[in-house]
C-alpha cells in the first residue's frame, strides 16, 4: 500500500534550537522536524490546543560556521501528546505557523529545499 503525502509543504528532520513564547513563560528545546508551514517539537508541559505562541527559530544560512539570523514566527498549537519520552521534553508537540513574513518565508523554503536535495 503506497502511502500520499497530503501536506502541501514538504517536511524535514531538523536537530535546531527553537525558542518559544507562550503566556509570558518562554521554553527553550530542539525542533524533531519543521516545514514550510510548521514545526514539531518535544515540550517539557503541555501547551493547549489553538493557543498562539511567539517562535524564535535560527536557521542556519548555509555558509559553514556562521550562525543563521533568527526568523520571528508566531504559530498556533496544532497537537500535544503526552508521551513515554524523558522528563525534560515529555510532550510531542505541533505548531502551525499562522503569521509568516516573505523574508521568514523564503529563508524556511532554502533550509527545507537544502535538505530535500
């Protein structure tokens, strides 16, 4: 049985440090894997369904040993799972990216189509 990707932004497994706000309590952890259109992470708590986040999210800009600029995203909490992993990160968590500029835009379509090829 063959499987169709149905999601219209490719996705791709990424080991980056991600900064979020949420409520006035920033968490600071590793994003599992990131799109065009959102990003998944572990969370040490759970983060409610539909609640708006501010990301900061440093993508690297391909030249070796510069860090990337950090690229300001706020998203929505698509999926939170409690789940069997450590203590520090126990929540398998979604986020749907909702207000994207065309530079932050453009900068996430390089960094998926550098890892796709």
């Amino acid at each position: 049985m063959n499987h169709v990707e149905r999601r219209r932004y490719p996705r791709v497994p990424a080991d980056l440090p991600l900064r979020l706000t949420f409520r006035d309590r920033t968490v600071e952890t590793r994003i599992h894997d990131l799109s065009g259109s959102g990003i998944r992470f572990k969370a040490p708590a759970a983060l409610p369904i539909l609640s708006r986040v501010q990301i900061a999210l440093e993508l690297p800009d391909g030249t070796p040993g510069q860090p990337g600029a950090s690229i300001a995203i706020t998203g929505v909490v698509v999926r939170c799972l409690e789940g069997d992993f450590p203590e520090d990160a126990r929540f398998d968590t979604a986020i749907f990216f909702e207000d994207l500029s065309e530079i932050a835009r453009a900068r996430l379509a390089r960094f998926v189509s550098s890892r796709l090829s």
